[in-house]
C-alpha cells in the first residue's frame, strides 16, 4: 500500500484519538482543580458562617481573623520565638531518635543473636505512648529542652528501629548470594548491600517518625513547658484566646506538610533507583 | 583435555523435621578444561542445587567437588542468576564491576575490563542508567557481563534465559556463544530447554528427579560457530532432540506413578 492512499482513514482515527486525549486531559485537570478548591471552599464556608454567627464565633473565629492574628503575631516576633523553640526541639529529638534507631536497626538486621535478644524488649516498649512517661522524663531532665527532647526521641525510636530492621531482613535473598559468589567482605556487603538495600522501608520509617515527632512536641510542650507551639496552643486556649490557639494549630499542620515535602525530597535524591 | 570440574559421588540430602529429600544422589561427573556443559532436567530435580553447592551457596552433605585452579589471582567461580540476579540499587556499571570492586583490583583494571565487557554485550550507552530502566534481555546482559568480567576460573548459568521472551533468547543465546568463544571458559549451564542445550553445549547431561541422579550423557559435537538456523537444520540435532524428549518424557511419567 502507497503511503498516501489510506489518509482520509487514518487522518479520522487520528482525529478521534485526539478528541478522546483532550477529554482525558480536561478529566485530569478537573481533579487537579477539585483537589486545590475543596479545602478553600471549606474555608469559604467557615467564614461565612462565622461571619453570620450560624456557628458559634467564639470558638469558630472566622479564617480572615485567624490569619490577621496570624501576621499580627509575626510582626510581634512571639510567633517566631515559639516556632524556633519547636523546631530546634523537633530537630534534637528527631535525631536522638533516628540515629541510634538506625543502628540498633541494622545492626538487629544483621545479626540474629542481636535481633533476638533486643526485639522483645522494643516490642515491650514500643506500646508504652512516651507521653504518659512524661512525668517521670519531667523529674528526670526537667521542664528545660532536655526533657521535650528526650520525649520526641522516644517517639521517633520505635518506628525507625522497626522499619529499619525489617527493611534489612526483607533484602532479597538473591542479593545475598549475588554477594556472597562475588567475594563480598563483610564490610563491603554492609555498604553494598545491606544499607542501600534497606534504605527504602528506613525511609517510611523515618517519615512515620517524623509526623509522631510532630504530634509529641505538642502534647510534650502542653505539659510543663514556657515556650514552643504547644505551649502557646495550650496557654491560648487556657486564656481562651482561640484565634492565637487556631494560629498555632495552622503552625503545626503547615510544619507537617513542609517535612513530609523534605523528606519525601530527600527520599528521591537517595533513592534514585527506586 | 586436562579435568577442571571433577564432581565424585556428591551427595545432598535435605533435613526437616524427622523428613528427608535426597536431593543430589551420588553424583559423579569430570568436566573438561573449556568444556561447555548443559545440565537439562525437570524442575525439582536438583539441577539448581548441584549449581548453588558449586557456587559456595549451599553445602554438600557428601561427597568431593574439585575445582582446579590455574591462576592464583583468579575467583574459583562466578554465577550469572536467574533474572532479579542484578543488584537494583547500583547502575549496569556499578553492577558489571561488582566483583572485581569486591576482589579490591586495581580502579585502573575495573574500569578497563568493565568497559570492555559492557561494549562486549553492547550496553555503553546505558552505563548509567539503573536496572529499573532496562529491559528483561538487557538485565541477563548485565548479569552475563558481570561474570565474564569478573574472569574466573569457572562460570556457573542457572537457566539466564528462562525468564525472556523467545526473539531475545535466541539474541542472548548467540552473544553468550560469541563472548564464550573468545574466552572459552568452562561452563556449566542449567535450564529446562532442550534447544538451548543443543545449542550451547559441547555436551549434555540429562537429570531425573528425587533422587537427583545423571541418568545419560549426551556427546553434542556439532560444529562451531553455531548458529541457530543451522541447528534446526541439521538432522543429527533433530535426533538428539528427540532422544532427549524422550528420556525427560519417560523420566516425568516414572515420577507421576
């Protein structure tokens, strides 16, 4: 068949294509567009009824206040000294917690005598909510950082050792022996083979450790603390200031979405092969 | 032709619980320097623990294997896997050079021969790309290249091929003949294909199941190069096929009654 001869056919179904691509575009932008609007029109809606006093303004200020206080406090400087507090907390917990979760982690994967012998008890503790230690952490360290740090290390601990062992033990057994043929030392087949290999399931599990961290410095900073997001959360509603109290939850979700966006970040620069 | 694999009476038995599979049976077999050697049996039949005993990946319950060993600075064996053999987290370049890094070579000397073994199964281009990126036949090409890179004394196959369609075995079978005859190793080959084994080998060794035993030998002298064309073509091949199909057949029915 000449190239020519079967146009107007083709030159059609082309055509139709087209027109099937153009509404499975719109469809995708549709969605795209429903995900950006629904939480504006819920905020839409809250102020609205805020503003007609359908809902009780007291506790429902309306979203433009919470956002005028929210710039009033920014420019106050209160906001900032809370946030840092928080986030210098978050960070020495985080890595109090992550970084011997790790090795504990590997090194349970590793080695089964290791394994077996700390597994029972971090399966013991692991059920214990760090926040009901908090008196007997409070005694110990004091109402000072130490002791909110200490908290948020607790928290983040058990699921970075439980993902990172696991993620050793799920290695696939075919790159052991890929491993074990080539000659790989010891050494070589840690850094070869068992770090990357686990890495994946060690990052869910730093990320589930980070949104606890996040939940723990709250509740951690209500109880016997003078500064950080918490504390204003807690002495605002204690004052019944609710729309300083709302500014700080917006701190803490906007806190939870900005790390899960780094560490998902992060995820991707060091698992490229994924 | 001087012994380079002698095998004498391996034994492997496998123990559970007050139950035992004899999965190897007195296994006795010498294989010759630069021989290419199929094993060709049904699946169960022990044909990949025989390899993975050979490999250093499994014990021998009893018996001797004796790998001779020309070059001091030389790996006893390298493995080439079943698909999945590649390592997903390093690059096709990081993978070909696996074992001589692990081996701690020269950095001068792994690249040089990583190079040449990467070109050799044309994959240059795609040096940096990771195993996720590339197809079923392009992974066994890193994973053939991985073991000839690695230069040792023997190369252990089990069934590279099974997993791909049938256009791109037929291309890896002919690049793994070419590469192996300008280094001709001693090879010994696992799979299930009749053809394969006419096509690769220098001689077949066929395998029953439970007990694990070589129930016949197989001379398969045809002349090299090989191509697949010729081989369908040639009558002798045809009767060997037939032969083969016939014992596996007769092997299969025994163990189903």
């Amino acid at each position: 068949m000449r190239p020519g001869e079967n146009m107007k056919i083709s030159h059609k179904a082309v055509e139709v294509e087209q027109q099937e691509w153009k509404k499975r575009r719109l469809k995708e932008r549709m969605k795209q567009m429903l995900t950006i609007a629904s939480p504006i029109i819920l905020l839409l809606v809250w102020e609205c009824l805020s503003r007609t006093n359908l809902i009780d303004v007291r506790f429902f200020p309306p979203p433009t206040k919470i956002i005028g206080t929210l710039f009033s406090m920014i420019y106050s400087g209160e906001l900032f000294h809370h946030m840092w507090v928080s986030l210098y907390r978050i960070f020495c917990g985080f890595l109090l917690g992550a970084i011997p979760g790790i090795v504990i982690g590997l090194l349970m994967g590793l080695y089964s005598p290791i394994r077996h012998s700390i597994s029972p008890i971090v399966m013991a503790l692991m059920p214990i909510p760090t926040l009901a230690l908090l008196p007997i952490i409070i005694i110990l360290f004091g109402i000072g950082d130490f002791s909110k740090v200490v908290t948020i290390a607790g928290s983040v601990f058990f699921p970075v050792v439980i993902n990172t062992t696991a993620g050793v033990i799920n290695i696939d057994s075919i790159y052991l022996d890929v491993a074990k043929n080539y000659g790989a030392s010891s050494k070589d087949f840690f850094f070869k083979i068992a770090l990357p290999g686990s890495l994946p399931v060690m990052m869910e599990g730093i990320q589930m450790g980070q949104a606890i961290a996040l939940l723990t410095i709250v509740a951690a900073e209500m109880m016997g603390a003078t500064s950080g997001i918490g504390y204003l959360i807690w002495t605002s509603y204690k004052a019944f200031m609710l729309q300083e109290m709302f500014v700080g939850l917006i701190l803490i979700s906007f806190f939870g979405y900005l790390f899960s966006l780094l560490l998902r970040f992060i995820q991707k620069k060091i698992l490229p092969w994924r | 032709m001087d012994t380079k694999i002698s095998i004498e009476n391996l034994t492997k038995v496998f123990y559970k619980k007050n139950a035992s599979v004899t999965a190897l049976d007195e296994v006795s077999m010498d294989i010759a320097e630069g021989e290419f050697v199929c094993i060709v049996g049904p699946s169960g039949c022990g044909k990949t623990t025989l390899l993975r005993i050979l490999a250093d990946l499994e014990t021998l319950s009893a018996g001797k294997i004796e790998i001779k060993q020309d070059k001091k600075d030389r790996p006893l064996q390298s493995m080439v896997f079943q698909e999945r053999g590649i390592i997903p987290w390093l690059t096709v370049e990081e993978n070909v050079s696996f074992g001589l890094k692990m081996r701690h070579l020269p950095i001068q000397q792994v690249r040089e021969r990583t190079d040449y073994y990467l070109q050799k199964v044309g994959l240059d281009q795609f040096k940096k790309l990771y195993p996720k990126e590339l197809s079923g036949g392009m992974k066994q090409r890193v994973s053939i290249a991985r073991a000839f890179a690695n230069d040792p004394e023997i190369l252990l196959m089990d069934e590279p091929f099974a997993a791909l369609d049938e256009q791109n075995k037929f291309i890896l079978q002919e690049e793994l003949l070419s590469i192996w005859e300008e280094t001709k190793k001693t090879v010994i080959f696992i799979t299930h294909s009749i053809d394969e084994a006419l096509l690769l080998s220098d001689r077949i060794l066929l395998m029953s199941a439970q007990p694990g035993k070589i129930i016949k030998e197989i001379k398969n002298d045809s002349p090299r190069p090989r191509k697949i064309e010729q081989m369908r073509a040639n009558q002798k091949t045809a009767e060997h096929f037939i032969e083969i199909l016939n014992h596996l057949h007769e092997e299969v029915q025994k163990s189903r009654s």
